[in-house]
C-alpha cells in the first residue's frame, strides 16, 4: 500500500505543477495590454511554454500511475 501511496503523491506533485504553470500563463496574459509589441510578443513566447510543460506534466502524471498499476499486476 505504501508504493500505492507514493504513487499518488507523485502524481499529486506532477498536478500541482501542471497548475501553477497554467496560473502563471494566465497572469501573463492579464499584462500583454500593458507591453510593446516586441514584449508581447516575448511573453507569448513564454506562455506557450508553460502551456506546453502543463501538458507534459499531465501526461507524465498519468504515465507515472499507468506504469505503476501494471507493474504490480505483473
């Protein structure tokens, strides 16, 4: 039970991540008004990053517990 457990808290720590990453893009976008258009662009550039770890951390996430479960059903 106790690999169970880290399991989850692995994942858990994988979603967390994923969330303050999307947070992050989401305030920037908040302040693009306020920037030159080189700037905007730069932070656009930034954001699209953060998007993209979000969803590599998602997947990973879900990678972590899929692997763990056939694991111990082997």
């Amino acid at each position: 039970m106790d690999a169970v457990f880290h399991i989850q808290q692995l994942q858990l720590k994988f979603l967390k991540s994923a969330s303050v990453n999307e947070n992050c893009a989401i305030d920037l976008l908040a302040i693009l008004h306020r920037l030159s258009a080189e700037e905007t662009r730069n932070v656009l550039g930034i954001i699209d990053l953060l998007v993209n770890e979000a969803e590599v951390l998602r997947g990973l996430s879900k990678d972590v517990t899929a692997n763990h479960f056939f694991v111990l059903s082997h």
